[in-house]
C-alpha cells in the first residue's frame, strides 16, 4: 500500500463510497441530492482549506467553528443596523482576520503551543459571539438579495456557495503550488530550523497561516449565516473538528509539511458523502457523531501507518 | 579457549545504504583489538549492535561460546558488554559513586547504604589506579577522569568486554598514556577484552594486540597488528593510495572577503577572530566542544553574539539572523543536516531550489520548467544519485544528502561559504567528491570558504590555513600546507 502514488486511497474510498451511497439509497444519485452533497462540501470545505495552511506549518486552529458563530452574530447585528452589505462583509471578513492575528502572533512570536492558544481563542471568541447576542440569537430582518444569494442561491442551477469554494480552492492551490510563500509553509512544517537557516522568515510563515485559516473561517461564517438568516451564537459547535477532519482525510500530515489542496477537497467530499448516507439511511444525529469520531481517528491512525519508522 | 566474542557474518541494513555486510571477527579474553575505518565504515553500527542498540539483520553473535538471540541493551550489559561512547552517557548532577554504581546502589532498607557506596566505589576506583572523589559531582570533573569513571562504571558491572569509541580524541597525551596503561593492566590481569576504536593509528599500533579494518560495512583487513605499517592501514582503510584522498590544491587568493573580530558568546566563545580571503579555503579545528560549530553560527547569525564584528568584503556587516546573512552573501552547510540542513519528507528539488526560488519567479509566481532545469543541472554536476528531482530526499544516502544541501547554496550563489562538517557521515567516494566540488567552488568561482571539522586529515589536506580552537578560543593561526599533525594536536588539546 505504500508503494501506490499518494492520493489512491483517498479516490478508492471515494469511489467505494460513491458505489455504496448509491446502493443504500436510490435518492443519492439523484441531481437535488448530488448538489445538497456540494454545498455541504463546499460549507465545510472553505474551513478545511483554512485548516491545510496550519496543519501544513505543523499548527492546529481549534477557534474556527467559534469565528463563525462570531462573524454569524456580527453580521446579523451589522445588518439589522442597517450597515450597507459590502461594509458588513468587509467588517466580518476582517474579524475573521483580527481572530487569526491573535492566533498567529501567539503562536509564532510568543511560541505558545498552537493547540493551547486556539484552545484559549476558541472560548475567548465564542464568549465575544454569546456577549453580542446577548445569549439569545440576532435577527437581521429579512436579508438583502444580494446577500442572500451568496448561500442560499444558486447560480446556473448550482448552489453559490460551490463557486465560493471553487474559487477558494483555486486560490489556495496556486499559492501552495507556485509560489515561494507557498514553499516556505511547506519548509516550516518539514523542518523548523532548517527553514529558518535557509532564510526563511518562520515567525511571519506561521502568523499568516493563521490570518489565512481566520479569514476563510470568516467567509464561511457569512455563508452559514446567509443560509440560516438568523446569528447565533451558538452556531459552529465542533466545526474545528469537521475543518481538522477533512485536512487529515485528505492526506494532511498533522507532522507539517504534507497536504494538498486537491486532498483537501476530497476530505471534504468524504465526509460530506458519509453525512449523507447517514441521513438517507436515517441515522440518528447523535449515532453521526460517533461515526464522525470514528473517522477522525481512523484517519490519524492510518496516516500514522503511513510514516516510515526507525 | 573460548572467545570472548564471537561475530559471525553480521549485516546490517537500513534504508538505501547497507551499513554492514557479513561482518566477522573474535575477540579472546585479554585481547585488545583495534577497530579502524573511515567515517561512514561501519563503526559505529556494530558498535550499537554490540551494545544493543541495533539488531543485526543477519549473522550471530557469541558470548563466551553462548548464543546470543535477543540482544538487548540491559541483556547486554547483563553478559559483561560494556561500550564507552564518545560522548559520554553520564548524568552530570550525580556523583561519581552514583554513577559507577548506577542502577545497582547498595540499600539498607528502603535506603541507599552511602557508605557501602562509597567503599564500592572506591574499590574499583583503586583498581584503576586514579584518584578521584566518590561524591564529587560528574559534572565538575575532567574529560579524562569521566572516562575513567565510565571505566569504573564498566568494571563494578564485572564487564568482561569494553568498547572504547575514540577514548583520545579528548584527551591530552598525559591522560593519553594513563589511559592506555589502565587499559593494558585490565587486559593482562584480569582478562578484559577490549574493542577499541580510534582513528590515530600511531594508538593502534601502541595499544593493540590485533586490528580489524572496516570499510564500506565489509571486515578488509582481521589479524595482528605487528607486521603492519601505517600505509598499509591506510591502504585498506580507504582502498587506494593515500595521496588520492584530497584534490590537488592550486589556489588562486584574492581580496579578504570575510573578517570576524572580537566574536563571543555567552557560552562558549571568547574574543575569537578569523578572516578567509577569496579563493580561499580555511579550516577551522578543535576538539568536541572547542567552539567550531559556535563561531561558524554567530558568523552566520544562526545564534546571538554577545560581541564581535562582522566585516564583509571590507565593509562592516550586521547579521542578526539567517536571513541578514544570506543577503551578505553567506551560506552555512550546518552540522547536522538532517536536523538542520535539510527538508527530509520534500523533494531533492525542493530542498536544492529552497534559497534560490526568487531566481525561478516570473510574474509572482514559481517557473516549474525553469526549476527542473536548474534542478536538474545541479542534480548533474553534483552527481547526486537520486532516481529523479522528485524523490523523497530522507531516502537518499548521507552523501547526496549533503550533496543536496551544498547544491542548494551553489544555486543560492553564495560568496562565502561556511561548512560544518561536511562530510561527516559521508561515504568515501561521496567525499571525494565533495572536496572536488569545494575546490571547485574555491578556486574557479573564488568562493571564500571555511571548514569547521573534527577530523584533522580533511583539514590538512584540503585547506590553505586553518584556526586551530580549544575551549572557546583560538589557540593557534597555521599554514595548512607545513602544518603536522602533532603541531596542531599541540594546540587543540586540553592542558
């Protein structure tokens, strides 16, 4: 198994997957199910993306299930002011942001373990998102078309939030891909000090990854909250798992240093089928969730296989 | 009589390099037996089989004329195997008795009986002939005598097998000889069987009774050591002609290019300065801890100085990080280039483009096409043996890895180049090609270059000067070319 080129697990399971989704339930191949699948893809997708440019430097981001829930409440409040749309976008895109700054400096210029830092941004934020709602949950009014569209609508027959995640992906790729900042998260996740020896600026590599993961986190929380048209704060609960989840399905290596934006989409694609299958079967939420833990562990587990040993 | 020990046809393997192969020796009772070779040859793999550390992939190893089939560390010390490192095992805030008796204290109850200790202790310390304090602290004593506490250590466990890894390397000649003689009077009178390891092969013929010369992880040479001369030991040790070892130097010497004055460190350095001109190649020599690595990192801006300059070509230069330094021009093999060289889980093309990519940049983004081709050429002329730019580079031999790390400061274009090591762990023929490609660099492109190494052979037959350096200072400025052995060990060993 180990001498097959990277990447062939990952399209088996999904074509498994796609064969076994298809026998359980007449409905999943079905073109309303096909684009359902998508958009949760697409949801969960952008957070997972986030998260590939942390785990690549080695990081960990738990706050972002908590940024949604924040830029979800904000967002609400904002309108329900009446701030004009392309404002509020701005003022929660940059929230997401100001919570990967924190995140970031911690990590890289104090050397916090990114895990306790997060941890810590990830109360510290939900507790921001429950302050502004006051514990309850914001009603924006009825929402802008034009606001509405971006998860709710669809465009060409597809859901928007695909294009969102398309667009996302592609970005993300080019960076990883083909450009020296792409290279230098890669070299910090490889090896530190090595990086840091070639020249390399490890300090503002880490602090970006983490303005990256804040922002995107952000923009999936405009999308959560254009579709459910409602902020709460209590929205987002364990998403950091879900965007984590994905990462590690699609080869990201929690060691640094390992991960593509293609397997990233495919993680996404996994999970998002299994959902799916759960629900069409008529699963029980809570029995998804132990399936849910079940993967993530299964994931680490054979990506551990995976690593050569001494 | 049976042996000692008894190697039979020992391999070993790990990823890419087979480390030993079907190696074979005895050791009788008394004997004492030098294991010579080059670095790379082996020695220290079978040294960790012996201890236990490694399992040997094939072959068997005897005991006294028993079998041994799980070997292990704790089973090994259990049957009488004690092995000396180099860099001595010892925890340094305990006290000799605890030390030599590690593991095994005398009790009373549930409490350790110090003054049994202290007569254990003393006891094996006698036998050896030294004098030390049972509860002074490991920590505050010399070199010399924590060998000599490892030896007690080895004695109060009844070893009847010790193996020393370079035992002299770190020692003076005063501390030489008293050592040699512990170790002769161990051997004659009460049966110790010794490997020793050493690369002075004035010591192997002084000290030993038989040698075994390894090369390449294959036994060349098992016999005794009488009748032997030191080019023949040369001879089987690197398989051919000794004047074959170095390139031949003509080097062409230009403006300084690099100065450092007054470099100290908190902990180590103090008021060290160097230069190395163009075209030039400088060695750097000391003995484990003298301040080699130190000086060459403060240089780099790899750690804080605590005072110094750094001129660069004439003007003054502030290098307070990696990154300042090699935007002056400097680039740094590091001393381990698995922790700190290389991107291991990457590709050869992305660890030898990994300084360079602004070369590669058209538009914001990375010119793949350019890159293979400059990979390519690099993977060509350094004669890196990797199946293709796209290989995992952890699965490359310690040679082309270290290729890979000097590719990527040719592709860097560095002016001046500072190397720690360079070949340490390299194979022979790696390292020869290795020291081409530094001459190359030196005097066809006029690179400054300077070489921090422990072995003084490479010094000597590679460079123009060198620094010598003892205990954070240097000792001695030399010609490389008149310098002998024996000067610079003069000035390198502790007094």
């Amino acid at each position: 198994m180990k001498n097959l080129p990277r990447g062939t697990g990952l399209a088996g399971a999904l074509i498994v997957l796609i064969i076994a989704a298809s026998l359980i339930s007449p409905h999943f191949l079905n073109p309303i199910n096909i684009l359902n699948v998508l958009r949760q893809v697409a949801l969960y997708g952008i957070l997972g993306i986030g998260m590939t440019f942390v785990i690549l430097t080695k990081g960990i981001d738990l706050s972002v299930g908590s940024t949604v829930a924040l830029v979800g409440v904000t967002g609400a409040v904002l309108m329900e002011q009446g701030v004009p749309i392309p404002l509020m976008v701005l003022i929660c895109i940059a929230i997401g942001a100001l919570v990967g700054c924190v995140n970031g400096f911690g990590v890289s210029y104090f050397r916090i373990p990114a895990f306790i830092m997060t941890l810590g941004c990830m109360v510290m934020v939900r507790g921001f998102a429950m302050m502004i709602a006051d514990g309850g949950t914001v009603n924006p009014g009825k929402l802008a078309d034009n606001f509405f569209v971006l998860g709710g609508g669809y465009m060409l027959g597809v859901p928007t939030p695909i294009y969102v995640f398309a667009i996302v992906c592609i970005i993300a790729a080019v960076v990883l891909s083909f450009t020296p900042f792409g290279r230098a998260i890669y070299a910090v996740g490889s090896n530190e000090e090595a990086a840091r020896l070639s020249g390399i600026n490890v300090p503002l590599v880490i602090f970006s990854v983490y303005i990256i993961c804040g922002v995107l986190a952000a923009l999936s929380g405009l999308i959560f909250l254009s579709r459910l048209s409602v902020g709460d704060p209590n929205s987002g609960l364990g998403l950091e798992l879900e965007a984590i989840t994905i990462a590690v399905i699609g080869g990201t290596s929690l060691f640094g240093g390992e991960g593509t934006v293609l397997g990233t989409m495919g993680g996404a694609m996994v999970l998002a089928i299994i959902a799916n299958i759960l629900n069409l079967a008529g699963v029980s939420p809570f029995s998804q969730q132990v399936v849910k833990g079940a993967i993530i562990v299964l994931a680490v587990l054979l990506e551990a296989g995976r690593k050569p040993r001494k | 009589m049976t042996s000692a020990l008894a190697l039979a046809g020992i391999t070993k393997s790990f990823p890419g390099v087979r480390a030993l192969k079907g190696v074979s020796f005895s050791l009788q009772p008394g004997e004492i037996r030098a294991l010579v070779g080059e670095n790379g040859a082996g020695k220290s793999t079978l040294m960790k089989i012996l201890s236990g550390a490694y399992s040997a992939d094939e072959g068997r190893i005897e005991l006294f004329g028993e079998a041994v089939l799980d070997p292990t560390p704790a089973g090994m010390i259990a049957r009488g195997v004690a092995v000396i490192y180099q860099e001595l095992a010892q925890a340094p805030h305990l006290t000799v008795a605890e030390n030599v008796l590690m593991g095994r204290l005398p009790c009373k109850g549930a409490l350790i009986d110090w003054g049994e200790a202290k007569r254990r202790t003393m006891e094996v310390v006698d036998r050896l002939g030294f004098d030390v304090d049972p509860t002074a602290r490991i920590g505050t004593l010399s070199i010399a005598k924590r060998q000599m506490v490892e030896i007690a250590k080895a004695l109060a466990r009844n070893a009847k097998i010790i193996v020393l890894d370079e035992p002299s390397a770190v020692l003076a000649q005063a501390e030489i000889d008293q050592l040699f003689r512990v170790v002769r009077q161990l051997a004659r009178e009460s049966g110790v069987a010794f490997v020793y390891i050493s690369h002075r092969l004035r010591e192997v013929f002084e000290l030993s009774d038989t040698v075994t010369v390894l090369r390449d992880g294959t036994v060349i040479h098992n016999g005794p050591s009488n009748g032997l001369t030191t080019d023949d030991l040369i001879r089987s040790m690197v398989g051919r002609e000794v004047g074959d070892v170095f390139p031949t130097r003509t080097p062409r010497i230009g403006e300084e290019a690099l100065s450092a004055k007054g470099i100290s460190t908190p902990a180590l350095l103090k008021n060290v300065s160097i230069h190395v001109r163009k075209g030039e190649i400088v060695g750097l020599f000391g003995l484990a801890g003298a301040g080699r690595t130190e000086l060459l990192r403060a240089i780099y801006g790899a750690d804080p100085r605590g005072a110094g300059e750094v001129s660069i070509n004439g003007a003054m230069a502030s290098i307070g990080s990696p990154r300042a330094g090699i935007t002056k021009g400097l680039g740094l093999v590091p001393e381990d280039r698995k922790t700190e060289g290389l991107f291991l889980i990457q590709s050869v093309g992305f660890n030898i483009m990994s300084a360079s990519l602004a070369q590669i940049v058209r538009f914001g983004l990375l010119s793949l096409r350019r890159e293979r081709k400059i990979v390519n050429g690099l993977i060509e002329r350094l004669r890196i043996r990797t199946p293709n730019a796209a290989a995992a580079t952890q699965n490359l031999s310690g040679g082309n890895q270290q290729k890979c790390v000097l590719a990527r400061l040719v592709s860097a274009e560095c002016e001046i180049l500072l190397a720690d090591e360079p070949t340490r762990g390299v194979d022979v023929g790696a390292k020869r090609e290795i020291y081409d490609l530094l001459v190359e660099l030196a005097e066809a492109r006029g690179l400054a270059i300077v070489i921090a190494s422990s072995e003084l052979p490479e010094i000597l037959g590679l460079c123009d000067r060198l620094y010598v350096l003892r205990e954070g200072e240097v000792t001695a400025e030399l010609d490389a070319r008149t310098a002998t052995e024996e000067d610079v060990m003069h000035f390198a060993a502790l007094h």
